[in-house]
C-alpha cells in the first residue's frame, strides 16, 4: 500500500510536470504579437508558412518559448531581429533552396528559385552595393505571404501587373538603374488584349511573368532572354499555339506554324537576323492587339516605308478602303507572307490582282496588271540572259568586272520595280523597268563582246604564232645557208 | 637602197668614225664546244628585259600608283585598252621567264667556272642584276594592289624586318611607315619604274661591254682541242640569238593568251589574309626553308638565323671567282660541281615542296 501511495504520487507529480512544461512551450513570439496587434502579427495569421507550422523564430531566430522578451531575442540565442539586404532571400533560400526540406512540407515547388534570381536581372547589386536590387520579399511580400494560386497573392496573375510595376512604373526608380527604359509598361498594358481580360478577371491571358519570366528575369538584350529577338515567337507561341489553352477565345493556333514559313520568320529563326520582325513588331509588346483593318499599312510601313507610301497614294487605297480590305494583308497574307515574286503579279490563276481583276469586270485594271507583268517579266529575262553571259565571259578568263558591276544595275531596277508595284501605276512602273532593261541590254552588249573578244585573242595568237614560225623557220634557212661552209676554225 | 644606205653610213663614219667598231665586230668569235648552247641563256635574259622595258613603259601609259586607283587602272588596262590585256600579260609572264632565264644563265656560267679570271667583274655584275631582278619582281608583284599581293608584301617584308640592327629601318624604310599602305605601293612604283631601270641599265651596260671586249669564255676541258671551233658573232651568233627570241616570243604569246595573268580581289587590309599565302616562286624555296627551321637555334631566333644564313650563302656564293682558285688556274674543281648541283637540287626540291603545300 505504502509502496502503491509512493507511485500514485510520483505519477501525479510527474503528470503535473509534464502539464506545466506544455503549458510554457506556447509560440511566445506569436502570442505577444497577436497581443499587442502589430500588422505583422496580422498578416501572419494568415501565411502559408504559419500554415504549414512555421513560426516567427524561423525567420527571424531566437527562442520562441521564452518568456521574457529579452531571452526570447536573445542574439545568444540567434535571434537577428528584421532581416536585411540579401539576409532575406537567403533566409527563404535556407528552406526554398533544399529539397529535402521542402519535402516534409510536400512541397511541389521548385528549388531553385534563389540560384534563378541571382542569374536574373534582379540579382544585380542595388545602388549600395551591398545588396541585390529585388529580394523575394519584393514581390512576394514579408508576412502575409500565400499560394501563388492565392487571388490574395502579390504574385497570383491578376496582381503581377501591379506589383511589378510598384517599381517597373516609377521614373525616379527606374531613372537610377535604366534611364533608357520606359516606365509606362502597365498603362499600355492595360490597353491589351491581355490588359483587359485581366483586368476583367481572367488570369489566363499573358501578364508580365508569362513573358518575362518570374525568378530568371533576364534583360531584354540578353539572348537567354524571353523576350529577346530571337525568342519572342516561342514565347508567344507558348500560350498562342496551345489549342486546348486558347479554346475559350476563339482564335486561330497556327500563327507560330506559319510565320515560321514567312519571309520574316525564316530571316529571324533561320539566319537569326534579330533586325527581322516577330510578332511583338506588329502587335506591339506591353500593349499587344491585333493591328486593325486601317493601320496594317503603317505598322507595314515601319519597314516597309516607300511600298507604303505607294500604295497610300495609288488608286487602290481608295478602293480598298471602300471595301474595307486590310492594305497590304490582302495581297500578302499575315502571319504567312512569302517572299514575294512576280507571279503575284499579272492576271495569271497564282496572281493576286486576278482575285479582283478579271478582264470582263474591270478591264481597265486587268490589262494594266497584264503589262505590268509583261514588263517585269522582260526585265528578270534579260537581266538572267545578261547574267549568263557575263559569267561566260568570265570563266573564259576575260576581264569583265565592269559588266558584273552594272549588272547590279539591273538587278537594282527590279528590285525596284518590285516596290514600284505598289504604286500601281503602268507608267510609273515602266520608267522604273525601262532602265534596268536598257543596263542588262548594255551588259549583254558587254559580255558578248568579250566573248567574241576571246575568240579574236584566238584567233590573232594563231595569225601571230604563224608569222613568227614562218620568220624563225625563214631565219633558221637562213642560217644554215649562211653557215653550210661549216665552222670557222681559228 | 643599197646606195643610199651607204650615203648614210658614210655620213655617220665620217663624223663618229665607225669603221674601226665595224671592224672590231667583224672580228669578233664565239667559240664552239659541247657548252655552247648556254650562251644563248644571256642573250634571252636580255630580250625578256627588253620586253619587259617596253611592256612597262606602255603600262605606264595608263597606270595609276595609289592604292585607290592602281588596281581599277589594273582592271581599265584589261578591259578598255586596246592589247591592254596582252601588254600587260605578256608583262607579268615576261618577269617570271627574265628570273628564271637569269637562273639558268647564272647556274650555266657557275658549272663552266665561267666567273673564273678575267671574268670576275662579269659574274659580280650579273649576280647584282640578279639581285636587282629580284627586286623587280618584289616591287612589281605589289602595283596591281590586289589581296594576294598585298599580304605576299606584308609576309616578305616582315621577314627582312626581323634582321638584327638594320631589319627595322629597312622594314619601315620598304613600308614608307609601319605598315603596307598606299605609301608602300608608292615607294614600291618609284623603285620600280625608276630607281632600278636606272641601276639595272647601269650594270646592265657594263656587264655587255665586259662581255663584247672579253669574249666568250671557254669551258676548261676544251682547252685541250687541237684546234677550235668559232663562229662570228656578226651576223651568225647573233642571228642565232634572234632565232631563239622568236621562238621565246611565240611562247610568250602562247602564255598570255591561254594563261592571261589574273587581277584577283582589290587589296583590302583590314580582311583576313588568304589562306596559302606564298611568295613568288623564285622566293620560295627561302620561304619554305624558313618555315622548316625551329623557333630557336643555338639561343637564336631561327628564323633570324635563317635569313642571316640565306645572306651568308648568297655573299659566298657572289665572291667564288675569288676563293676558287683551282678554277682560275684552269684545274679542275670538283667542289664546285658538287656545291653546284647541292643548290639546284635545293632550289628545286624546296620550290616544289613549297608550291604544293
């Protein structure tokens, strides 16, 4: 009995041990915060990492359970008070950055996204020096930090134009890194296809990390880059070419499948000439829209300049805008335009003014179209024949440097014409063919008489050689007669 | 005519006194052995420098020595000017068969010990024409400006900079400057038109008046004829001499129109050099010989070594009618035969080892 009494006390006493150190292991940090309202304290009510069991001590250190303040912020106890400068990012890479960690949270994240930052544009030291320029508190905000998936979220698709332009849209900032960089991103934005429907709610249009990236953020000149050049049509197509993605809006897939086959997408993706169009080109980049039926000529006409002011006055304009035809897509398709050739020319089946021109209905432009194709066809036949010639002579070994250089000429004319096209004018046009043909005429001239020039050379060696022989074989008579006593002997 | 070329000679005898030359060369024999055939050597080294002399000066007529103009004129020369092409091809071939005519008639007299006493100042004054034909072809390779030329000016003389004490000033002395630039094509025009026509026709001169006043020289195993062979000189050596000419001139003819001579690229000195730059192939078997040598002999840069070598060996080979004494007292020297034949293996061996690399 004496022996049960003994354990029964030592149970109770033990339980009552047991009760009271529970009752001091209450999260100290949190419960003053909450105490005394801070907005910290607040907003970490709510944090995904509150959620998953984390605490203040796990960013900021110290002893959680203390307490006493100045034991619960001990720095004894690591505690390291507001985390500055890179001190933050390392402080979320710290779990952010270690799979294993991020496991027993079953984390699906990725873990790289410090390694990302500090190769992004952002990772660039700030004006201390001492510090990179964004750190994931920038845009993910410090305590009241949620799923990514989270409308609340600074980062959830909806917010991101904002949140990117706290620093993106303000000059003074933005003046101290990049003078050269425009601060009115967000506001063209927002007078997007992709602007508005995000601004109506709709996350799944392109906002600024859709293109630019999130934590890799590299400069636009940088050839990793999204956004560079070279790429902008793989990142559009990223979402554009998606059937499934783009399903609700109603719009075409293939506009990557055929500018890859366009004269401008095998200029950039081919011979990776980043002076080539892509689509940012035409439909803008922050304020991206499809170019309207009245201003395809002038987004054309950025590169395209004299072809466009042809067209603007030529009799076509007027009726294409009667009809209310999209200028230079009519013709040359949009997303697909070949390099163009002369049988778009003429009133042939493969010609595009025969889409309008027939001979019965508009005769007038039909003939014209006819001529105009006629001509050109001239000038490529007796540029190809002048060209021909010139390489006969060549390869002859005569000196003909002169013809290819006029040669040029020619081609130069139907370069030309091709562009005179445009003005749709049949005497315009002939003034621009008439001297190209008159150069490749010249050339022809040119070659063929150096042509027949190496078979004058020929002709004379032979005449030449003959005359010689004659005169050595007469001079060797000669000597032998003179010689036919036999040698002098002295 | 025969009256009225006798009215004329008359006139000029009375005033100049011809006769007694007339009788000079009346009198004047070219002897006949199994080595004859290598006199005519000199007599076509000259008549390719005669055309040379004339091609050139009709060159001249239209060519343009800056490096902004000399290769368009190069390119109006073949294709405006009436026969331009052919002056200016018969030109070019005309300059590599003077140099290796020169060759044959300087390798001729060197087997025949022909430099032996008196004829010293024979051999001297021919191995500088030599010289002075190398520098023909040198500066002359440079005037159409084109990319070959260019870049062949720049390697050769970057090899005679590299000269310890005077390499630097003759580097910067042949550029006109630092570099090859229109400066050098001019300075490379002047030698070439002026100042060695001028030196050439000088040495020229007294090489042929050497040669008329000593005679032929004779090969030492013909000394022991009985009796020997002669022909004149007038007319029956010299109508042998314009015989072979012809043929020369049929075969120049021959090369200029089935081989017209390239113009090539206009000279651009801030492109990449061609890939197989060489020199003209009478330089080639230097220039491969050099390229053989290691980067350091005996503590010395190998190349430098290389072209000092190249000089020593030329200066030996200038100054043999002075230290082969055997020759000149009419023994046999069989050292020079052997020296002989090593060099002409060498030049060709090295020349073709050169030209297909």
């Amino acid at each position: 009995m004496k022996h049960f009494a003994y354990i029964l006390s030592l149970v109770i006493i033990s339980s009552g041990l047991v009760f009271s150190q529970a009752q001091t292991r209450v999260d100290q940090c949190v419960s003053c915060h909450n105490d005394l309202e801070t907005p910290e304290a607040k907003l970490f009510q709510h944090d995904i990492h509150r959620m998953k069991g984390l605490s203040c001590a796990d960013c900021h250190g110290g002893n959680r359970y203390a307490e006493d303040m100045d034991q619960a912020m001990d720095k004894k106890a690591g505690y390291i008070g507001v985390p500055k400068g890179d001190q933050i990012s390392s402080m979320c890479a710290k779990c952010h950055g270690d799979a294993e960690k991020m496991k027993q949270y079953h984390s699906s994240l990725p873990t790289n996204q410090f390694e990302n930052l500090k190769e992004s544009v952002h990772g660039r030291l700030d004006l201390t020096g001492n510090a990179r320029i964004a750190q994931c508190s920038t845009c993910h905000n410090a305590h009241g930090i949620v799923s990514v998936k989270n409308p609340a979220s600074p980062v959830y698709p909806l917010n991101i134009p904002a949140t990117c332009a706290k620093c993106h849209a303000n000059p003074t900032y933005m003046r101290t890194y990049d003078p050269s960089l425009p601060v009115d991103q967000l506001e063209k934005y927002r007078t997007s296809i992709h602007g508005i429907r995000n601004k109506k709610g709709d996350p799944k249009p392109a906002e600024c990390a859709s293109c630019h990236g999130s934590h890799d953020i590299k400069s636009v000149h940088d050839a990793k880059s999204s956004v560079y050049p070279l790429n902008i049509p793989a990142t559009c197509a990223h979402c554009h070419s998606d059937a499934a993605y783009m399903k609700q809006y109603g719009i075409p897939t293939d506009q990557f499948e055929k500018y890859s086959l366009s004269v401008h997408g095998v200029a950039l993706l081919k011979k990776h000439d980043i002076s080539a169009p892509a689509c940012n080109s035409c439909h803008g980049n922050h304020g991206a829209v499809p170019p309207g039926v009245e201003s395809i000529s002038k987004v054309c006409g950025t590169c395209h300049a004299l072809n466009a002011d042809l067209f603007s006055s030529s009799p076509h304009k007027k009726a294409f805008d009667e009809r209310k035809l999209p200028e230079c897509e009519t013709c040359h398709s949009n997303h697909e335009i070949l390099t163009p050739t002369e049988k778009m020319l003429g009133t042939t089946a493969d010609a595009v003014c025969s889409r309008c021109h027939t001979e019965k209905e508009n005769p007038k432009g039909f003939i014209a179209a006819q001529q105009m194709r006629t001509l050109m066809d001239s000038l490529i036949h007796e540029e190809a024949k002048a060209k021909m010639l010139v390489n006969e002579a060549e390869q002859r070994g005569m000196e003909v440097s002169d013809a290819e250089y006029k040669l040029r000429d020619a081609h130069q004319a139907l370069l030309q014409s091709r562009t005179a096209v445009h003005a749709f004018n049949e005497e315009k046009f002939a003034e621009t063919v008439k001297p190209g043909l008159a150069t490749a005429a010249l050339v022809e001239g040119e070659a063929k008489g150096a042509v027949e020039e190496y078979y004058f050379r020929r002709m004379g060696l032979g005449v030449a050689t003959l005359i010689i022989t004659i005169l050595a074989v007469s001079l060797f008579l000669y000597i032998r007669r003179l010689e036919k006593n036999g040698k002098h002997k002295v | 005519m025969k009256t009225s070329l006798k009215k004329i000679y008359t006139w000029i005898n009375s005033r100049v006194e011809l006769d007694d030359l007339v009788q000079f060369m009346g009198k004047k024999y070219v002897p006949i052995n199994r080595h004859s055939v290598w006199y005519y050597f000199g007599g076509v080294s000259l008549f390719l420098f005669i055309i040379q002399v004339v091609t050139g000066i009709l060159l001249l007529m239209y060519y343009k020595g800056s490096d902004s103009l000399a290769f368009e004129s190069i390119q109006f020369i073949m294709s405006k000017v009436q026969f331009g092409w052919l002056i200016r091809s018969i030109h070019s071939w005309a300059a590599n068969l003077f140099i290796l005519a020169i060759f044959v008639h300087m390798f001729s007299v060197f087997f025949t010990k022909a430099y032996r006493a008196p004829r010293e100042m024979t051999w001297l004054t021919g191995m500088v024409m030599l010289l002075l034909a190398f520098g023909f072809g040198f500066s002359g390779y440079l005037l159409p400006w084109n990319e070959l030329a260019f870049f062949a000016t720049r390697v050769g003389t970057d090899i005679a900079g590299i000269l310890p004490v005077i390499g630097k000033p003759m580097l910067t002395f042949l550029r006109a400057g630092e570099d090859v630039t229109g400066a050098t094509l001019s300075r490379f025009f002047g030698i070439h038109v002026a100042i060695l026509p001028g030196i050439f026709i000088v040495f020229l001169s007294i090489h042929l008046l050497l040669v008329q006043r000593q005679g032929m020289s004779e090969p030492l195993d013909g000394h022991h004829d009985t009796e020997r062979k002669v022909m004149p000189f007038f007319p029956n050596f010299l109508l042998r001499d314009l015989l072979l000419w012809l043929i020369v001139l049929n075969v120049l003819a021959i090369l200029a129109v089935f081989f017209p001579w390239e113009l090539g690229k206009k000279a651009d000195a801030f492109a990449s050099a061609p890939a197989g730059i060489k020199p003209e192939w009478y330089f080639l078997f230097m220039y491969q010989t050099l390229k053989y040598l290691p980067a350091h002999i005996l503590s010395m840069d190998g190349e430098v070594l290389g072209v000092l070598l190249f000089g020593a060996a030329g200066a030996l080979w200038t100054l043999v009618p002075f230290w082969d004494k055997k020759s000149s007292r009419g023994e046999r020297n069989r050292f020079i035969n052997y020296l002989g034949l090593f060099v002409v293996l060498f030049i060709i061996v090295l020349t073709i080892i050169g030209w297909l690399a």
